[in-house]
C-alpha cells in the first residue's frame, strides 16, 4: 500500500514537471546526447531547492546560466516533501514544480534525480522511500563536469573560479560539433606530454595540449607553433592554433579578501538574546511515548529523519531504596540519561567515535522506578561502503542498573518510544504571542534551552 501510495505521488510529480517541457526528442548514441537529433555537450551544475528560497531561484539560475551552464541537476529531497509517512509538503522551499518552472523561465534544461538518496551533506533523504522509478523525461541531460561550489548560498560569485570555469564553457561550447562529431587522434610527445585532435569534415578541427607532469613545465611545438604547458595543465585551441583556455592560468577576476579588525565580540554584545527551557516533564517521566517495543530499537530506522533526538524510556520495580549504577552501551552520538525525572548524566562520543559506554551512579526509590533515555545524533555519514547499515541509537544495549553483586538487564523491557523533542513538535522556533520567552540575563551551560535571537544579514556583494 505503501508502494503504491508513493508511486502515485512521484506519478504526480512527473507529470506535472511533464506539464512543463515542449516535445523533444532525447536519444543517446554511444558518442553523446543528442536532442531532437543533433549531438550536444551538456554543461550541468547543481542547485539544491531546498538551500535557498523561492524568491532567490532566479538569480541563482541567472548567475548559473551567465558562467556557461545550460543544465541544472536536482535531487528530490524526500525527507522534506515526506517529513513523516504519508504527509507530503510541496511548499515554500519546497516547492519544486515551481523551481522547475523557473528553470524552463531561464531558458535551462533540467536533470531530475529522483533518489531517494541525497549525497550533499544532507540528513539521508528519505529513508522511507519503498520505490525508485527510472524515467526518460524532458528535459534530462547527462552532466559533463564536477567542478565545485562556483554560486554561494547566498547567490554570490565565487570567483575566480565562477569566471575561470565561465571560459572554459565557453572553449567547450565552441568546439562542440568537433568534439561530438569528429574523429579522434592522440600524439604521445613523451614525459606527460600529450596532445588530441578532433577533425571533423576536414574544415573544423578542435585540439587538447596536456601535460600531465605535476611539477615541471613544459613547452610543446605543435603544428608549427610553440606553446607553454604549465605543470598539470591543459590548453584548449578550438582552432587547433589559438591557445584560448589553460588550466592553470586564471585571467579572470579574483576576489580579494581584506583583514579588518574583529569586532565580533563587540557585534555579538548588541545582539538581543532571548531564550526559554525546553518541556521535559512528560518524557522524563516515561509518558506521551508513540509506541512500545520489548527491545532496544536502532534510531535512525525508528526516528525516520523526523528528528535527531530519540527517546527511550521504561521502568523498573526496585526491591528497596538504594544507589545503583545506570550503565548503557550506545552507538551515540550524544546520551542524556534521567531517572525518576532527574537528570543523572550527560555524554558524547568524541572524535566520530560514536560507540561509547555511559555510567552513572543515581538513587532508586523502593518500587517503580521511571528511567527515560534521550539519544542524539549529531550528522550521519554518507557515503562509504555498507554505510547505511551502520547504526545509531542505543541500538540492542545492552541498558544495565548495578547494585552489589546484582546486575539488572533492561534490555528486553517494555520500552517506549517518543520521537524528537517539544520544541520540535510545537515549533518553537515561529513568532507566537501566546509563547513564553525570557530576556535579561542569558543562562549558559543550561541542559535543555532555547535560545533565539534576530540576526540581520547583508550581502555585500
């Protein structure tokens, strides 16, 4: 039902992005794209949605498209459009028919990776997802290069590279019936050094000069002319005589960074800080859990990207008042461990050594005793291999109390579930008159508080 129910949305989803794009007709040859018949050299960079706001679509793609970019690549950012199963967002930032939209409006071509995995520093991207349809729609083009952030989040250049990778599109684009239609020759000049022609109809021809040694120079006469080869460079000659691009030499405007005095501590003094406890009391307590298991649950599974914070909490009979030490083995990141709604212990892995062991000695009461976990986690690895098996969460314990010579193990108790904190729930982060916040005296090394202040931003570029 699951399946079916995704299918239908991403279903909903194409065809309006379908609603967008005029008939063309894209094919590939074992050579390179062709559209509506004609090879092409795709030039593609990406821009997430999501990172930015609707109202700044347009400038970033009119940036993208003035550095030589006639593609821009997208993943579909699941755990946003999905935050929890079968409650599906398309709005704001998320919006992504209308980020298509502006794409068409730029006179751009689109690639549409509908994932559902995310590998951009992205919190995974929808580990619900049960189905991945492969699709041919207008328009998806292959990306040719992987160059770098060119565009800041906040749509400034980043030069030189913006401009240095500007001209090297268009070397590209100039050559473009050369490199897809002509005849390939490779001349190996010895130590590195190399050159490749592409001739087509015996009029046009476009020529690469590399040289591949990574610490000395070289010069190279080719065809009759001398030309100057920097250390691990490549010259593009779209004529096969004009040297028009090299790797390494950066002609275009660099951007020059100017050491001022701090005055951050002085900018951060006349910041209004406000700030307000988080509601603990229900958790600690071992209630408003969303479901019981009889064993400890991997998080990541459990949580389902709604939150980074996980609760597990359960209670145990204690024959008669007495300390006794809370032990926990947990894959992390970060452990808050309450009993009876106390507070007894905070811990975290450090150095990404997530897996560590928590002990704290608390004091039992004779009969139920309420002991409520809060697990953390604190960024997830993405790539590697076999990386999504990798655990997080108090995942099989094992939770041990130790009392003497007595070891209790909790591990198979009635636990129950609570996923992400009151704050998140609430969304305390919104304006809301009816909410409590405090002024004054901002407390620090305070467990368990939000704090907010307004912050305005300038782009000076």
């Amino acid at each position: 039902m699951e399946c079916s129910k995704r299918s239908s949305l991403l279903a909903l989803v194409l065809v309006s992005l379908c609603c967008l794009a005029s008939s063309t007709d894209i094919s590939h040859d074992g050579r390179a794209l062709k559209i509506n018949g004609e090879r092409r050299i795709i030039i593609s960079g990406a821009i997430h949605y999501p990172r930015s706001t609707p109202e700044m679509w347009p400038d970033l793609l009119r940036k993208a498209k003035e550095g030589g970019l006639d593609t821009i690549e997208t993943y579909i950012f699941w755990n946003g459009h999905e935050p929890r199963r079968r409650e599906y967002y398309f709005e704001g930032n998320y919006d992504v028919i209308r980020f298509f939209k502006e794409i068409q409006n730029a006179g751009l071509y689109a690639i549409l990776r509908i994932g559902p995995y995310v590998c951009a520093e992205w919190d995974y991207g929808s580990t619900l997802a049960m189905v991945t349809i492969a699709i041919i729609l207008h328009p998806i083009i292959q990306t040719v290069q992987n160059s770098g952030q060119k565009i800041g989040l906040a749509g400034n250049l980043k030069q030189p590279k913006w401009g240095h990778l500007k001209e090297l599109h268009a070397a590209l684009k100039s050559m473009e019936k050369s490199l897809t239609y002509g005849e390939v020759n490779n001349t190996d000049f010895g130590n590195g050094v190399a050159a490749t022609k592409f001739s087509y109809n015996a009029t046009v021809s476009g020529c690469f000069l590399s040289n591949a040694n990574q610490s000395s120079d070289a010069t190279l006469e080719y065809q009759g002319t001398k030309y100057f080869l920097p250390a691990w460079s490549v010259s593009i000659l779209p004529d096969c005589k004009q040297e028009v691009y090299n790797t390494a030499k950066v002609t275009t405007q660099t951007s020059i960074m100017v050491k001022k005095p701090n005055k951050a501590n002085d900018e951060a003094s006349d910041l209004k800080w406000s700030w307000r406890p988080e509601t603990l009391g229900s958790s600690v307590r071992g209630l408003g859990g969303n479901f019981t298991e009889n064993k400890l649950l991997e998080q990541i599974i459990t949580a389902v990207d709604e939150s980074d914070y996980l609760w597990y909490m359960t209670s145990v009979d204690i024959s008669h008042k007495q300390q006794m030490t809370l032990r926990v083995n947990t894959t992390g990141h970060v452990l808050h461990a309450f009993v009876n709604g106390q507070l007894v212990g905070s811990q975290y892995g450090p150095n990404g050594n997530w897996v560590f062991v928590f002990e704290r000695t608390a004091k039992f009461k004779a009969g139920k005793n309420h002991i409520s976990l809060l697990s953390v986690t604190v960024g997830l690895k993405n790539y590697g291999a076999r990386y999504e098996l990798e655990p997080a969460g108090i995942v099989s314990g094992p939770v041990q109390l130790i009392g003497g010579n007595i070891t209790i193990d909790l591990s198979t108790n009635a636990w129950s579930y609570k996923i992400g904190l009151d704050g998140e729930k609430t969304k305390v982060y919104l304006d809301n008159p009816d909410r409590k916040w405090y002024s004054g005296i901002i407390p620090t090394q305070r467990p368990f508080t939000w704090y907010k202040v307004l912050m305005l931003y300038c782009d000076a570029t």
